[in-house]
C-alpha cells in the first residue's frame, strides 16, 4: 500500500515509521512548497499534487489547516480519508462547535464574533472570565486572547479586529473559562466497517498553551464518558482514521475542548505504551485493514522536547527511557521530538519522572520539574 499523507512533519514521519513494518509506504506532500517528500530524509521526490494523487492508494493529512483547493483536489480523487469535512471542522472552530453541538456532545458555551457589537454580545450571554479564539489558524495556543476584566475590552478589540482583517473568512469565538481540575485527551480510532478502538485516557499539562506532558491514566469513569462521545462525534462524521478529543475535566465531568482529525501528540506515548501505536492505527484504518489492540501494556509518560536539539546521553541508559526526534531544525519553543518513559507500575513512574526531573533542564522541561516537585516535595 501507498499512503500520501497532506503535510511533511514529525506525525508523517512516524506514520512512515509505523506503516514500514506492514509494507505500507508513506510519502509526504509538503502544502508550503508544494513539493512531495520522502518523510523520514525531506528529499525530494516530486513534484505537484496531481501526481501524487495518481500514484496514491489512500490519502490522508497530518494536519488541519490544509488549503481548501488542496483538500478539494483530493476528495474528487476518492482517496481521502479521514473525510475533506473532518478536516475543515478541526481546522475551523465555528464548524468544529457546531458539529459537537450537533453531535450532542458538552462543550463550553460559545458565541461566534465578527464584529465589535457581536464581541459585546458575547460578553453579555458568556460572560467575564472569558477565552478567544481565532476561527482559523490556531494551534498550541497562538491566535488566542483572555478577558479578565471589562476595562480590557477595548484594547483586546483592536488585536482581534487586526487578527479578522488579516484574512480571509476569519473570525473569533469567544469561550466560556471553564475551571478546570485537569485537561485529559482520548485518542481512538475508527475502522473503514464503524468499528471504533480508543485508547486510555491520558492526562495532559500544558505550559503556555503548549503540551508539555502526557500521561496514559487509568479512570474508568471518566474513559467511559470519553468514549461515547468520541463515539458521537466519530460516528457523526462517518469517521475512519485516528480521531482525537481534548477535554477538560470539571469534578469528573467531561467538557470537549476541541477535536484533533488526526494523530496527536497526546498519543504518541502509545509508540511505547500500548499495544498498537496511534501511527499504525491510522494506516490500518484508512488502507482498510483491520485496527490493533489500543490495549495499556506498561505504564507510559511522554514529554515533549521544545526548543531543545540535544540531551544528556545518559537518557539513554536509563530503562524505559525511549528518544524520538524529529529531525528538525532548532528553533524557540519548536516540537523538536518527545520522550516516551516506561514502567511496570505507576509508583515506578513517578519514580522515573523524578530521576529525568534531576537531568533535565529545568527550564526547558518545567512541567517535569513540577511533577517531581508534587511527587517529592521539598
Ligand atoms: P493545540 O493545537 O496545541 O491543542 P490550540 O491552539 O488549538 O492548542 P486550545 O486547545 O483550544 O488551543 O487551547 C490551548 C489551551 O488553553 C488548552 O489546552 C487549555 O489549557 C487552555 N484553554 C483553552 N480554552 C479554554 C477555556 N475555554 N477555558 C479554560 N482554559 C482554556
Ligand atoms: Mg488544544
């Protein structure tokens, strides 16, 4: 089988990973240049879209934020999967609140702003505090504001207003400021024939918008609320891929945040942790195979390496302590890999995090730091 994948980062590049195993073999399509890539090297392997297409069996995307006349060329293909839809309600806020509202799935209240009489109006029915989205564009919290107090409105205006001029069909939805015990995230997977595979919950800590760690988390109350709404909205869309749900957990309540067509970062401790990987998962769905195991086979923490291109070798001495990098050049707060950490027991984890907390550094890895620290505390 060959897989086109729409976007040439890291997630492509562990699909390539994954699916080698299985014969499937990867190519990617690079949407700012144009160019399709090997996805492991980035070389060059040719050129324009049409091509690859053609000489694609399936055709899926790594990403949500795909030009619509790219996604139109591959839907009359026949190819795609997820489904051209699913990718614009990841991509587009106002059509991914929709389709949770649609699909009878709790997400916080909303309303959609165009103007300055509409972000007025959304004061009033949300209320203060409240969080801001741009509609399009956004990812690891860029293109968001916070209104803490009426006598901000104003000048939060002006950069919204700046932020909907910039382009074309953008708007703002304002939020609700759900609080929060702790953010979690289901990552599944939907077969060609509706079957739906998803794995544990894992609980998320982000650090200025960002992921920093992951933790596969054993919750059997709140796995359950989780998967029927993954159900939901998957069933919904007809769905055949790997489909993630950021959620925020309010007293054991489950809110959606926002849905991620595709495999997401929140689930790259199943490359260590579970049965089946989220990468291979994903091919399995689309080539129309059937889905592995999403089964928990050790406990796993992952953590993100943002901004940093190397890291103490003893790392690698360390049991259970498994390295992923992407590649990629270095640059401030860039996704430049992750660590997946292992054990056979949860006690043993904790006990790991604080052993890479002494390591690492302690600003490029804060939220490890503050694991330790409530694990260990001084
Ligand atoms: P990513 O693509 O990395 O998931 P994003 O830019 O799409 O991020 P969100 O997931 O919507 O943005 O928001 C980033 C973070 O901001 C959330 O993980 C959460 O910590 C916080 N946040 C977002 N919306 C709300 C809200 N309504 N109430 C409270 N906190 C929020
Ligand atoms: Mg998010």
């Amino acid at each position: 089988m060959h897989v086109l994948v729409l976007g040439s980062g890291q997630l492509a590049r562990m699909m390539s990973l994954a699916g080698a195993p299985l014969n499937i073999a990867i190519t990617a399509f690079d949407v700012t240049s144009g160019n399709v890539v090997h996805p492991l090297t980035q070389a060059v392997v040719g050129h324009g879209l049409e091509q690859a297409i053609e000489q694609a069996d399936v055709i899926t995307a790594e990403f949500e934020h795909i030009p619509h006349d790219v996604l139109a060329v591959c839907e009359r293909s026949g190819k795609f999967l997820p489904s051209t839809q699913a990718i614009k309600a990841g991509g587009d806020r106002r059509v991914e609140k929709a389709l949770l509202d649609n699909a009878g799935v709790r997400n916080a209240k909303y309303a959609v702003i165009n103007s300055r009489a509409d972000f007025d109006a959304a004061i009033e029915k949300i209320g203060i505090p409240m969080v801001l989205k741009s509609a399009l564009g956004g990812y690891d919290g860029k293109g968001q504001w916070r209104l803490k107090q009426a006598a901000d409105a104003d000048a939060i205006w002006a950069e919204m207003a700046q932020c909907i001029a910039a382009s074309d069909n953008q708007a703002i939805v304002a939020e609700q400021f759900v609080p929060f015990d702790r953010e979690v995230s289901l990552v599944g997977a939907r077969g060609s024939n509706g079957e739906i595979a998803v794995y544990p919950l894992a609980e998320n800590v982000h650090v200025n918008g960002v992921l920093s760690l992951s933790t596969a988390i054993d919750a059997p109350q709140l796995q359950e609320q989780a998967k029927q709404m993954f159900s939901a909205v998957a069933d919904s869309l007809d769905y055949v891929g790997v489909l993630a749900l950021e959620f925020f957990d309010v007293q054991g309540e489950l809110l959606v945040n926002e849905i991620a067509p595709r495999v997401h970062n929140s689930g790259h401790w199943t490359q260590q942790g579970a049965e089946t990987c989220q990468f291979e998962n994903h091919l399995r769905a689309v080539c129309g195979l059937p889905l592995g195991s999403t089964k928990l086979i050790r406990e796993t923490a992952m953590i993100n390496i943002l901004g940093e291109d190397t890291l103490p070798t003893q790392l690698l001495a360390m049991e259970g302590c498994h390295i992923h990098w992407y590649g990629k050049e270095k640059r401030p707060g860039r996704k430049m890999g992750h660590i997946n950490v292992t054990a056979d027991y949860s006690g043993e984890l904790q006990r790991k995090l604080c052993e890479l907390a002494a390591v690492l550094d302690a600003d490029a890895f804060p939220a490890v730091q503050e694991v330790a620290r409530q694990i260990q505390p001084q």
